[in-house]
C-alpha cells in the first residue's frame, strides 16, 4: 500500500514559526543574566588587577605595610602559611571523610545512614565566624597539654620542635579548625560517588566471596577515585580561601616555618587580608588587594584543575 | 553420628555476634583501670592529679582495635580480621567527626544563652562601654544586606539556570557552566575586595556601604542559585514540554507555565539554602561593608553592621569589661546558628510540602 515518495512530492520544508515578542523578550533576558555572569567574573578578576597593580609595584620604603620589604618578600610567607594550613587540614580532612563516607553509604542502617548525612549537613551550614569563636575559645586552651605532651615526647621531628605555645593557637589548631570545615564538603562528594557504584559490581564481589572490606576495596574505591579527588580538590579551595576562622584562631608573626605547634607561626593571605584591611589606608589598600589577587589566582589554578580532573573521568565515574 | 558433631558448621571459626562489644567494654575498663591507677601514683607524689578521662577512652578504644584484630586473626584468619579493622576505624572516623560538632553546638549554647535575651534583639551598641547593649542594628544589617543580595542573585541565577537548560548551546553555555563552576570556588574574601573596589573606583576610595556587602554576597551567592536551578530544571520530564508544544504554547510560555511550576519546590529549596550559606559571611562584609556601633536603615550610605561582623568585631575588639564582650559574641553566634538551622528546616519543608505530586 504504502509507496516510497515519489519525485512528485516536495521535501518537506520547515515550517515558519512565527518569532513572537515574548519569546524574544524572554529567550533574551536569559542569554543577558548568562553572559552577565561571564561579565561579572570578568570584572572581579579586572577591579583586581586595577587596584592590585599600584600595590605590586609599590614602593618599600614610603608603604608601611611593607616595612621595607618588597612586594614578593612580603607575599612569600603568606603564600607559604595558606598553602601549609590547608595541606594540613587536607591531611586530616581526607581520611576521616572517606571514613565517614563509607560508614554512611556501606556501614550504617539505612534508616540511620539518612539522619547521619543529615547531621554531617550540618556542619557544612555553621558559619564560619562560629568556627572561629569556637577554635579560638574552646580547642585552642583544650589543646595546649596536647603540644606541650607533642613537643616533650616528639620534640625531636622537626614538625613538634616547639617551643609549644603558651596560648594553644598554633597553626596546627587552625589546620584543625579547617579540617573540621572542609570535612562535610569533602563528605558530601564522596558519599554521592559511593552510593553510585554499580551494585551489580558490589554483589559480584560479595558473590565471590570477599569480605566487606574487600568489596569496597576492589569495586567501590577503584570506582570513586576521580570522585574522592574532586572532593578534596574542592575542600583544598576552600580550605585555601577560608578566612575568618584562620583569623581568629592563629596568632600569627609572619615567619616561613614547618614547626607546627610553637607561637611562632605563618600568617594566610585571606586571615592577613581580614585582620589588616580594616585599619588600612592609601597604597596599603592596594597591596592588600593584590594579595587577594594572588589568592584568587591559586584558587583559580585549584578549582579548574578540579574540575579537568572530573570531567576527563566523567564516562565512567558519575562524579559530575 | 559422633560427639564432635555438635558443632555448628556455620558459626565454627568465627567469633559469636557479641565478642566485639565484650572486647570493647574490656578494652575501656582495663584502660580505665590503668589511668586510675597512674593517677594515684601521681597523686602521692604531690598535689593530686586529674583523671585523664580523654586518654582513658583514646587507649580503651586502641586496646579495643588491637585485641579485636588479634582475636580475629587467631580464630577467623587474615581476611576477616583485616575487615573487622576496617570497621572499627570507618566508625571511628564517623565518632571523631561528630566530636567537634557535639562541642561547639554545646558551647555556643551555654555560652550564649547569657546574653541571649530581649534587650540583645532590641538594643544596638550605640554609647554602651561594658555591660548592656545588643546587635539590633547587626540583626538590621543583616536582614538588608541578604534581602539584597537574594533580590539581585535569584532572577540572574534562574534566568541563567533557564538559559543553560532550556536554550544554551553549544559555545556560550559551555563557558558559562565552566565558569559558574569556577565562581562557585571564589573565595569570600576575594569577593570582598572585589566589591570593595567596585565601589572604590565609582564613588571615591573607601567607600563602605551596606549595598556594597549585597554586591560581594551576590557573587557567592550567584553560582550556587544556578547549580541548585539548574539541577531541578533538568528534572523536569521532557514529555512535559513536549505535550506544551504540541497544544501550541509558545516557548516562553511552556517556561512560565509548565517547567517552572513542576520544578519550583526545588528551586526554592535551593534558594533558601543558597541564603543560608551566605548569611553567615564575615569577610566580604568586614571589608565591604564596614563595622559600626549605629542603627543603619540605609544600605546606599556610611557603614552597615551585619551579624557576623557583630560575632568577630566583639571577638577582637574587646573593651573594658571583656566578659560582656565575648558574651555578646557568643550570643552573637547563637543567634546565627539559630538562624541558619531554621534556613535549612524551611528549605528542607518546602521540598517536603510542594514538590509535585507525581515528581521524582
């Protein structure tokens, strides 16, 4: 019955649709908020560099902030203490969160594992000004037996040289306090990725005979690694940026050292920018942001490396 | 048929279900035991000494993971035991972590609810040296600068959110969603400075003003509304639109009437949380926004005290009476503890009560 389309009839030829106002109108506002987004990190990374390069290039001697010092002088120790807190509390941060991930997704009752994850939320909500007051107050004197213990039993690794300070806000505390931020975010990725493993690899494991251990081992890690990655590189851009808990709990002198307990310790970019913008004037504002710039710059490197990393396991990983 | 068949073979070689918690509660009383004992040791020697209880249940959980592996070695083999570790470290791991939220939650609320009182919520600091006072003008700020921000962040981040889902191709949405991703990793205080000399460059160098803040929380705040929409925009069935079109539904419209309904619990829930995790801020604010002692209505003009900035400024700039001071930061905190818990229980019921009924 049916023929095949003869020369006789015309290929089929879109239909014009009618552009209606509203259409245009609408489909028009969303492409401005999209592009606006693009426009406004431009701009973040453009008023930065406008009102950082007067402090680069700032003179030593007539900036007081500097204390004749040059621009990369100053910034160095800085770089250092961000880069060392956050190692830090990624050090801490990451094992426990795998751990945690995996008593949620694989270890609890199903019924408990929802109220867990619920409760692992919330220390993700606690702002950071709390965290801080908390450090500050509670773990800071709470941990001073703990290093004069470190450095009279472990004095001789470098880490616990001491001398152990008096007041207990060594940077170590504050690679506590930020391990304990980073920690829900870090959790958050990694149970996600956990709980998308195939059960179907998960059984056949089971199936063979392997204990639970083994299973996670052989099917679930392997499965989640890119995911456990991106979740620490995501912690690390936080933990790099993290401000005010840092400024709060560390009492800082500036000095480049790996010594993790003593009063003498690196100050962060972010706590260096809140403790010192308040009270800055004239070029010192500059050189402050400028620092900021640098800060943006690391955590820029950080974040797109993240994100590479996932997206060139994305096929098989599911962490997106 | 012999004696020996007595035995089960299916629970032969391993340890019965209770051994692990005998082993533990072992393991806690001997430790307790010990430090009991070395604290009298120390005691004679002088002035008495206190009981180690930290220690005391570090080491019983330590004696508990040694001699559980050990056990389980000897009667179940290498493989089990190895298990059995795993287990206790992963619910160690899930202890230790709940430690320091136990903790703070319970120091901010002793030590907060001193100050937590009706003059906090009414009074402001102007003219108060010492006792007395509040965070009315904080708790001002605070409400002024997130209404702000949540009035310029939620229309951009859906718009944007309808953008990539509904119309984006190709290019120009594939740098947008990198770089949403990319703002998402701003940090705070570098959305700050950027506010700080936005502001600096069009109305004179330190100009700090509540608006200012509203612009820096915008940034942060911006990213997380498109992820949260977006993601709910693309739950959406595609039949849904499909069967819009096919009535003859203008595009816009289908938008309007049909994807934005179906989806809205979930943008909602994502907006309010995306209001709970800027609320708590400091450092933006602290450097855009300023810090004052004043009741400030206005967010286009001079400084505007917000929470957060209360909780840290009463923290470092201790005046004459420090215990008021910190009672007041304390109680500070609280109240935004207080503030994003009832946040994340709202979110959590506007998902509850208006997600679509046949949805998800």
């Amino acid at each position: 019955m049916t023929t095949t389309a003869g020369p006789a009839v015309k290929a089929p030829t879109k239909p014009i649709s009618k552009q209606r106002v509203g259409d245009r109108v609408f489909s028009g506002s969303t492409l401005a908020a999209g592009s606006l987004i693009l426009a406004v990190l431009a701009a973040v990374a453009a008023f930065l560099l406008i009102q950082g390069m007067p402090g680069i290039v700032a003179d030593p001697e007539t900036t007081s902030i500097l204390r004749g010092q040059s621009f990369w002088e100053y910034v160095w120790p800085l770089v250092f203490g961000t880069l060392w807190a956050a190692t830090i509390a990624l050090v801490m941060a990451i094992p426990l969160a795998i751990g945690i991930a995996l008593f949620i997704s694989h270890y609890a009752p199903r019924a408990l594992a929802t109220v867990l994850g619920y409760i692992i939320d919330l220390l993700a909500a606690v702002p950071s000004v709390v965290f801080g007051l908390w450090g500050a107050n509670v773990l800071a004197p709470a941990s001073r037996t703990a290093y004069a213990w470190l450095e009279q039993h472990l004095g001789w690794i470098p880490l616990f040289a001491g001398p152990a300070s008096g007041t207990g806000r060594s940077i170590l505390t504050a690679g506590i306090v930020l391990a304990v931020m980073v920690l829900p975010i870090i959790t958050a990725i990694c149970r996600e990725v956990f709980l998308q493993t195939p059960v179907l690899h998960e059984e056949a494991a089971l199936a063979l005979g392997a204990t639970r251990w083994e299973m996670i081992r052989m099917s679930v890690l392997p499965f989640a690694r890119a995911g456990i990655v991106s979740g620490a590189m995501l912690g690390l851009g936080r933990a790099l940026g993290e401000t005010m808990a840092v400024a709060m709990v560390l009492s800082a002198s500036g000095v480049v050292t790996f010594n993790l307990i003593s009063s003498n310790n690196p100050s962060t970019i972010a706590a260096n920018i809140a403790l010192s913008f308040p009270e800055a004037y004239g070029i010192n504002v500059n050189v402050l942001i400028a620092t900021g710039l640098i800060l943006f710059a690391i955590t820029l490197v950080v974040n797109s490396l993240a994100r590479y990393i996932v997206n060139r396991r994305k096929e098989f990983s599911g962490a997106n | 048929m012999t004696a020996v068949a007595e035995v089960n073979v299916y629970s032969a070689g391993q340890l019965s279900r209770r051994s692990s918690w005998f082993i533990l509660l072992g393991g806690l009383v001997v430790s307790f035991v010990a430090f009991l004992l070395l604290m009298l040791a120390e005691s004679t020697s002088g002035e008495p000494a206190e009981f180690n209880i930290v220690g005391a249940v570090l080491v019983g959980v330590l004696l508990y993971g040694v001699v559980l592996y050990v056990t389980s070695r000897l009667v179940e083999g290498r493989r089990p035991a190895m298990n059995r570790l795993v287990t206790t470290l992963v619910t160690l791991a899930f202890v230790i972590a709940l430690l320091p939220l136990i903790s703070l939650v319970f120091t901010v609320v002793v030590n907060g609810s001193a100050r937590f009182d009706w003059a906090f919520l009414t009074e402001t600091m102007r003219n108060v040296l010492g006792q007395g006072g509040g965070a009315a003008h904080a708790l001002v700020g605070t409400l002024i600068v997130t209404l702000a921000a949540t009035l310029i962040s939620v229309p951009i981040g859906l718009l944007t959110s309808i953008y990539l889902v509904e119309y984006g191709r190709g290019r120009l949405a594939q740098a947008i969603t990198f770089f949403v991703d990319v703002m998402t990793g701003i940090p705070s205080i570098v959305a700050g400075l950027f506010a700080f000399s936005l502001f600096a460059m069009l109305f004179g160098p330190g100009t700090r003003m509540g608006f200012a803040g509203a612009i820096a929380l915008s940034v942060l705040m911006i990213p997380v509304v498109v992820r949260s929409s977006e993601e709910m925009l693309r739950l959406v069935p595609n039949e849904l639109r499909e069967a819009a079109y096919a009535l003859g539904v203008p595009k816009w419209l289908a938008i309007l009437k049909v994807v934005l309904p179906t989806s809205i619990a979930g943008i909602m829930t994502g907006i309010t949380l995306a209001i709970a995790r800027v609320i708590g801020e400091t450092a933006p604010l602290l450097v855009a926004a300023g810090f004052t002692h004043n009741m400030n209505w206005n967010a286009f003009s001079d400084f505007m005290q917000t929470l957060p900035v209360f909780v840290y400024n009463s923290y470092v700039a201790q005046g004459t009476d420090a215990q008021a001071y910190l009672d007041r930061a304390w109680a500070g905190a609280l109240t935004l503890i207080l503030i994003v818990m009832l946040l994340n229980v709202i979110a959590r019921l506007i998902a509850r009560y208006f997600a679509p009924k046949n949805g998800r």
